[in-house]
C-alpha cells in the first residue's frame, strides 16, 4: 500500500489530500472520498487505506483548504461534547462558505489531480462523502456527470432544504448508482427531508439505495468521535463494498 499526503493547486490556493493506491502497476478505479466537517485525520487516512485495500485507488482532499491545512481540530475536541461543538461552530463558517459552485470547481481540480496520478484507471470514479462531505460528495457527481459516476452519502446533512441550488434539485444528472445511508433522528436529513430526496430520485430514474440506520446518531463512522456507532459503521462498509463492486467489477 502506498500512502502520500499531496497538495492539490486550486483555484483558491492549495488543499493538501492523502492519495493512497495499492502497490502494483494498476490501472486500478479511482475512489473520491470527501471528509466530514472535522476534516483530515488519523481516522480518514485510516478509511481510505481500508478502501484502497480492496483494489482502489483513492483521493481524500481537504475540503475546507481555504481554512488552512489539517489538522483542522484536536484529537481532544473530537471525543468531548462541549469541545466538538465549539469546533463545530468555528468551522461552520468554512463549512457554509463551501458553495455549489466552488464544490463544483475544487472538484474539477481534485479529478484533474487524481487522472494524472500514476496507476489510476482513465474511467470515471466513485465519489463518497461523509457528513457535509456527503452533501458535497453529492455535489460533485452533479458537476461532473462525466467524470464521476456513482456516488455514496452517509449520515449527510441537508441533501434537501429551501434553496434554489439544493442538492436533491440535479440528482437527474447523476450516471450511475446512489446510496444514502442515513443517521436516525438525525435533524439535518428528517423523515419530510428523505421523502423529498426519494421523490426526486424516483422522478429522475436514478437507481438508488435510501435508508435509515437505525438507532445509530449522526457521526456514526467516525471512531475516533462520541458519535460512533460500531454496528452502523460495519454496515456502511459493506453498503459502500457492494456499490463498489457493482459499479467497478
């Protein structure tokens, strides 16, 4: 396995990214993975290791670069209530500032990395996103239809609210498959919020995968957080190897 943090140039500066690959010569399919709101870390390098570790090819920039490189929080923040929202509060700001349309170019920027790298396959990629990385990670295959296509979203947060860019608004453009695994009683995806999301995948035609799981809070794949739930996270993994493995062979 080879593991490398990279800088990606943008047109906002420079997000730095790990990029990991399996050794060997490949070609192997490319895997965008998109952070949650706490960024890159130990527990994301982990995640796309376990990825790459199947045969893939896999890029997790940091999203919220313009608010500088990772780490973005401690590891103390991350596992005290008081302390992760008060993190989460001084990134909202990044977090609210990450538009359609810088979504739409960082990851033209993130893909033109990505082809480039040596041993990654020249066909179209997997896009997955965790938390608000999962709302952008929708984002992304609804810019780049021809570049990216299917994507995976977990315990994502406002897929579907009031505003004319909304994400559930493009799902029309999405290639390939989607899979949303969703937190309970999670107040940024509602049961109103997921019946809409349904509604414009069944209207679009896109072959799709929606469910809640059960009892596990939003956050629930991240170890190294309160909010990890060990079940819901065992069942992401074998959500996200079946899409894979439908989407790639």
């Amino acid at each position: 396995m080879q593991t490398q943090t990279v800088q990606i140039s943008t047109g906002d500066g420079a997000a730095d990214a790990y990029f990991v690959r399996p050794d060997g010569d490949g070609p192997f399919p490319g895997v965008l993975l998109f952070m949650d709101a706490f960024g890159l870390r130990p527990r994301i390098a982990e995640m796309a290791q376990r990825i790459a570790e199947r045969g893939y090819a896999v890029l997790a920039p940091n999203i919220l670069y313009r608010g500088g490189p990772s780490p973005l929080v401690t590891p103390e923040e991350l596992q005290d209530e008081e302390k992760r929202g008060a993190a989460f509060g001084r990134l909202l700001p990044l977090i609210q500032g990450l538009t359609a349309d810088r979504v739409a170019a960082d990851s033209g920027h993130y893909l033109d990395f990505f082809f480039a790298q040596d041993g990654v396959a020249d066909r179209p990629v997997l896009v997955v996103g965790y938390c608000m990385g999962g709302t952008n990670a929708l984002r992304a295959i609804e810019a780049h239809p021809d570049r990216i296509t299917a994507v995976a979203a977990f315990h994502a947060g406002r897929l579907v609210t009031d505003q004319p860019d909304s994400p559930h608004l493009a799902v029309g453009r999405i290639p390939g498959e989607a899979y949303f695994g969703h937190a309970d009683n999670d107040p940024s995806a509602t049961a109103d919020q997921i019946r809409t999301l349904e509604a414009a995948l069944d209207d679009a035609g896109v072959k799709y995968t929606s469910e809640v799981y059960a009892g596990a809070p939003h956050g629930f794949t991240m170890s190294d957080t309160a909010m990890y739930n060990r079940e819901a996270e065992q069942r992401h993994w074998t959500n996200l190897f079946a899409l894979l493995e439908r989407t790639f062979g």
